[in-house]
C-alpha cells in the first residue's frame, strides 16, 4: 500500500476516499499519537501495523518521543517494547 505522508499524519486514499491514517500531532514537543483508522475492507492485513511503523520512522527521523492517546497504538507499543524508547517518560 502506498502511503503519502505528512508531518504528524500518515495515510492512505484510495479512488478519492480517505482508506487508511494515523494523526500524531506535536503538542509541546511530543508526537501524540492519537488517531488510527483502517477502512473496513483492509482490516486484518497488517495496514494499521504499517502506519504505526511509518509513524514511529518519521517521530524517529526528527528525533522526537511520542504519547500515545489512541487505544491501537498503546497496544502497538505494547507488542513492539523494542521501540518503548520513543516514549516520553
């Protein structure tokens, strides 16, 4: 899937309709990983899994930390503690 990235979101459109995003707004800093969405149709191939790793490359990228306000990506992070540095403390 071809994702087209802007800072603090990640998604994806398809025949004008928006299918797939992550929004990780700054706020004081801090990338606030706050929204996750995957079309119904795509649900179950791994896509909310691509965003959040897109995500994390670009929080990464500018040397950021993030918090996590959205239910998937606290659980994400959860399943990934190779990346819990991101994390603000």
């Amino acid at each position: 899937m071809d994702f087209q990235e802007e800072p603090g979101r990640i998604f994806a459109m398809q025949d004008g309709t928006l299918i797939a995003e992550i929004t990780f707004p700054e706020q004081d800093g801090v990338a606030v990983f706050d929204h996750t969405f995957v079309d119904g149709s795509l649900r179950g191939r791994g896509v909310a899994d691509q965003l959040v790793r897109a995500a994390v490359r670009q929080v990464r990228g500018r040397g950021g930390k993030a918090r996590l306000v959205c239910s998937y990506a606290r659980s994400w992070f959860a399943n990934h503690p190779e990346e819990a540095d991101l994390l603000e403390r």
